[in-house]
C-alpha cells in the first residue's frame, strides 16, 4: 500500500512538471512564431536534409508547436 501511495504521487508530480514545462514553452520566442513563418523554416530544413528520413518528425519533437505547425503542413509530408 505505501509503494502504491508514493507511485501515485510521482505519477501526479511528473503530470505537474509536464504541465509547467509546458507552460515554461510558452515564454520562449521561437514558439511564438507564427505557424505560416514556421512551417517555412521546417520546409527548408526539409530540403537541406533529405538524406534523413526522420529530419521531417526530428523537427515535431522539439515542442508541441512545433509538433502541431509540423503536422498541420501537408508540404512538409508529400516530398
């Protein structure tokens, strides 16, 4: 019963550091970056690297607007 206890207060303090890392991304620059900017910079990087085919989903791990921007730009996936 006392290791269920601690394993669900870490459960609950890693969904606490999500959230505020999270929310931590909102006050850097570059995820302020208009969605239209972006996937621009992303389609360029694309055509630098295309030797990598993970270059297009590297690009989506960096924050989840990256990830959304990423996702929601069909030319990014149909090269």
């Amino acid at each position: 019963d006392a290791l269920n206890k601690i394993d669900a207060e870490i459960t609950r303090l890693e969904g606490q550091i999500r959230s505020l890392r999270q929310l931590r991304n909102n006050f850097i620059p570059i995820s302020r970056f208009p969605p239209e900017i972006l996937s621009k910079v992303f389609l360029h990087c694309h055509n630098q690297d295309q030797k990598s085919p993970t270059s297009r989903l590297t690009l989506s791990w960096v924050s989840r607007h990256w990830r959304n921007v990423a996702l929601e730009y069909p030319a990014l996936w149909t090269s």
